[in-house]
C-alpha cells in the first residue's frame, strides 16, 4: 500500500508498505483524505517526545469501512477519534478519558492514516453523517479541539472574543465560536496570507507586525478588552499579550501545546482577578457535536487550502514549515 514515512528529523518520504494486519477487536479502513497537524509537524521536527521513526503519522483522517467492524458494514463513510486510553486510571474510570494518565493517539504511538489502509480500534471509529464530504469528514478532529475548547472554555454567546493564531485550530476555533453565538471575533496573527484567509471567512483581523495589539482590540471594545482570549498560536510573544488585552475577570484560553515554558504575567491576572483555563484534544461528545458542524456549516471546508497526492509527502511539509497560504493540508488516498 501507499504510505508516507516519518524516516527522522526534517525526513518523510513516499513508500510501498505492507497492509496492516487486523486482529480481533480492530477494523480496517480505506483512508480517503487525511490531514496534516501541528503534531505531524512536531514529529516532523523531530521534537515530540513520543513519536519514533520509522512511523506512519496522521491522526485526523477520513475513510471507509473495509473489514472488521462489528456494525459497520464494508463501505461506510467514517473518521477516527485517535485516542488511545488504558480504560483503568482515575481519569478514565471518572468518565474523564480524554486526560488518561498515559494517554496514546493513532498516528503518533503507533501507525496512522497517512497510507492506503490503517487499523484502528473498532470503539474509535465514527460514522460520518449524511450530507458529509469525506475531504470535510478529515476535519472532524480539528473541529473536535475547537468545539472542546468553546465547551470548556466556558463562551457565552455575545461575548467578545480574541483568537490568536490563524492555523487550522486557530480558525476552527473561530468558526466555532460564531455557531455558538459569537459575533464580535478578531483573529490575531502574523501571516498575511492567513489573515486573508480569516477576513474572508468574515472575522475581525489584528496583524501585530504592524499594529498594536491592545490598543486595536480595546478600540473594538469600548476600552474594556476581550471577555475571552483563545491562544492557539502557542508563542511566547502571545502569553505576554493574553493578560493585557482580556477585560477585568476575563478568561483566558490556552488551547495550543507549548514546546517550552512560558511566562504569564501572573500579577496582572490577579489584579484583574482573571480566569485561566488550559484545554486538552476532546471528549467524545465533541467529536460527535463537530461532526454535525460540518454538515451545518461549510465554511469550515474553506480552511482546506491544499489537497495533495501521496507522492507529493515532502510538499506537504514544507507548505506548513515556510511562509505560505497554506492552512489546512491534505493527502488524498484514492
């Protein structure tokens, strides 16, 4: 089968692989489109903690039923939800799986949907409602971590909100937001070509390379600030901003995984007695509220920018590792 491989740092390649071998207990599937993530990119670097080569990553993908599943019969439209719990820590035994004390993901701990065909547990596989694409059905995982970080992150509808980061969790989060009820959204950012990309899907847009982001966002505000900042851009740059820009016992949203240790002006968010709160992938009832999302709202599907061929491994990488358009990338697996 088709694969692309993780082979090392700055390294994927194109491969002929074997077929999974599917035990009791496991399905396998025909992927159709599966996306790249910031994850994928952290392997890619060569920096994330767990991911070891050679694997095949890809953890938000969609496709069809091949053998296997105990309900779904061969054919079936259907996603993955990645995680991989133990089912016996305190976390997943208090209905709190999505935290487990060693949790695991498809794509990073063992082989994912970047191939032909990857095996999955069969309790992980979800059905893609009517009315979907399976190109849409790939971003039902991203959409997952937004509609987790709206849920948690305690929005209300009317509220004010400020988005940093114009990536793909940046904007799923923005566009989730707005079916919640948001309609003042401003996406802070310093890709140009990604900022195009948030004012066409209709949200306010902030560049801080060349204005100041405060002042720009307390001038949206009648001078009070944001009642919710979401960090899904991960920089430090950011965390020295969130404390500033939120109103007095506003919240703050860290949504992004930081590489490294951070300084949050922790003197500021007591004075303005503010509310932190860090979110983590998804629950269940996410996956299946994102994926009634997408049938609902296409925009959604305008943040897939590049669709590509297997062949193309190399391309897809070096889309998300320089400064281009790219937002959403896809390898498509006919």
């Amino acid at each position: 089968m088709k694969a692309i491989v993780y082979e090392g740092p700055q390294t994927v390649s194109f491969q002929n692989k074997e077929l999974p071998k599917v035990t009791e207990g496991w399905a396998l599937i025909k992927t159709s489109y599966v996306g790249i993530c910031g994850t994928d990119l952290n392997i890619y670097a060569g920096v994330h903690p767990r991911a070891t080569a050679p694997l095949i990553m890809g953890h938000e993908f969609s496709g069809t039923i091949v053998s296997g599943h105990p309900t779904f019969i061969e054919g079936t439209p259907v996603t993955v939800n990645p995680l991989l719990t133990c089912g016996t820590c305190i976390p997943c035994s208090t209905g709190q799986s999505h935290v487990c004390e060693t949790l695991k993901l498809i794509g990073i701990d063992c082989d994912g949907g970047m191939a032909e065909f990857v095996k999955v547990p069969v309790d992980r596989v979800i059905p893609l409602p009517d009315g979907i694409s399976l190109e849409a059905g790939a971003l039902t995982e991203p959409v997952a971590v937004a509609v987790h970080a709206a849920r948690q992150g305690g929005y209300m509808p009317g509220d004010h909100v400020v988005v940093f980061g114009a990536g793909t969790i940046g904007l799923c989060v923005a566009l989730t937001l707005r079916n919640y009820g948001a309609v003042h959204v401003t996406v802070v950012e310093t890709n140009e070509l990604r900022l195009k990309k948030a004012e066409e899907l209709g949200f306010g847009i902030v560049n801080p390379t060349t204005e100041n982001v405060k002042e720009a966002i307390l001038a949206r505000t009648n001078g009070t600030g944001a009642d919710f900042v979401y960090d899904c851009a991960g920089h430090p740059s950011v965390v020295s901003q969130v404390t500033d820009i939120v109103k007095v016992r506003g919240n703050i949203v860290i949504v992004a995984a930081y590489k490294k240790p951070a300084e949050v002006n922790l003197l500021q968010g007591m004075f303005k007695e503010l509310s932190i709160r860090f979110v983590r992938v998804y629950t269940d009832k996410d996956f299946e509220i994102a994926a009634e999302l997408l049938k609902s709202d296409k925009d959604f599907e305008k943040i897939i920018t590049h669709i590509l061929s297997p062949e193309d491994a190399k391309k897809g990488f070096n889309l998300l590792t320089s400064q281009t358009d790219a937002v959403k990338v896809m390898y498509q697996f006919n």
